[in-house]
C-alpha cells in the first residue's frame, strides 16, 4: 500500500474545534452519537489538555484518515470530529494512551465516511431486482455478525483494537502499521498478535456464554 502524497491543511484550527462543541454539525453528531455524553463547555485544565492532545496528533489523525481512503476535505472534517470526540470523552482517556485513543476514534470515523461516500456515489437501482437477493434471514444473520463484531471491538484497548482494526479490515502489514502509529515494527508486531489473542479470547467467552443459555 503505496503512502498518501497530500500535504496537511494549512487551516487547522483548535479554536474551531473548540467552537465546534458548542454547535456541532449534523455528521459531528453522528460521528460521536455513541461516544459519550454531550461535550459541556471545558474547565481550564481540561481545555489545556485537549489543547495538547490537538496540538500533539491533529497532524497524525488528519494523516491517519487520508490514508485510510479519504480525500484531503474529508479528511479535514473528519480530523475535527476526532478532536470533538476527545472533548467529549476526555475523562476517559488515559495519561500515555491519548496517540492510540486518537487512532481508533479515527479509524471509526474513517469507516463512517467512506460508507457515507459510497452511498452518494452508488448508482440508482434499476429494472429487476436480481433474483439471488439475500434472503430476510441471511441478512438477520449478517446484521447479529456484525453487532457481535463491534461488541468485541469496543470492549478492546484502543491500542489493541486499532491494530486489529487496520491489520485485519484494511489491509495494513506490520511495517505500515509501525510507520502509521509511530511505533517499532516489532512493537507492531507483538501489539497485532495480543490483539489477535485478545480478539480470539473475547470471542470465545461470548459464544460459551451464548451456547450456556
């Protein structure tokens, strides 16, 4: 996977991000609709904080999410609602773990918008339907996979659920991943087979638990 050759925007702004809080828009609601309780307007320590998380990784979410398949004006948007999630859930990010807690918000907000993306862009259903539509039930089916799915995954670490993540969904190889996350490779490496193992074992207690009932 060849790196994005775009330049960061020369805009990139706390103070709207900031204001972005007070009013957020439509796909900034989305964006973080399960990520928290509504932001409320930060105390001064707070504030600095977020400020330091911005300053530190903005460069690295907006290069996070353009090489995950957005284009640069996407990106841009997407980088703000990353920093509007931070706001809102700053409590709950941990001294040494705000890198990765920007990633894996990044990582979701990526998925979101290019789904977005490719509903705009699909062409309009014509004439017959074809006659392999998937039954009612195959979908059922697909809708529970893909709820178990997200389940697991939020109940990861960030930094396990990001490598993951980028590894097993996009494609990434423990080199891109180290270079992406700023990491050792073989720190990537170890991180992505914890993950692996956390995944598999998380997975595993849930189907005995299902097969219990």
């Amino acid at each position: 996977m060849k790196p994005v050759e775009s330049s960061l925007p020369q805009d990139a702004s706390f103070g709207e991000t900031v204001q972005g809080l007070a009013a957020p828009s439509d796909s900034a609601d989305e964006a973080d609709q399960d990520e928290g309780p509504t932001a409320r307007p930060l105390a001064g320590a707070d504030q600095k904080r977020l400020r330091a998380i911005f300053d530190a990784h903005y460069d690295f979410a907006w290069r996070l999410l353009r090489r995950l398949g957005l284009d640069g004006a996407t990106a841009d948007d997407g980088a703000q609602q990353v920093f509007m999630v931070a706001a809102k859930r700053l409590s709950d990010i941990d001294e040494g773990k705000e890198r990765a807690f920007v990633a894996g918000t990044a990582v979701r907000i990526a998925s979101r918008l290019r789904k977005e993306r490719a509903r705009r862009d699909a062409p309009p259903v014509t004439g017959r339907e074809p006659s392999d539509k998937p039954s009612p039930e195959d979908l059922l089916d697909k809708k529970k996979q893909r709820e178990l799915l997200d389940s697991l995954l939020a109940e990861m670490e960030d930094d396990l659920r990001v490598v993951l993540v980028l590894a097993e969904m996009d494609g990434y190889g423990k080199r891109e991943l180290a270079s992406l996350l700023g990491i050792p490779e073989g720190t990537a490496a170890s991180r992505l087979r914890r993950a692996r193992e956390d995944f598999q074992e998380r997975l595993a207690r849930r189907l005995a638990r299902g097969r219990a009932k």
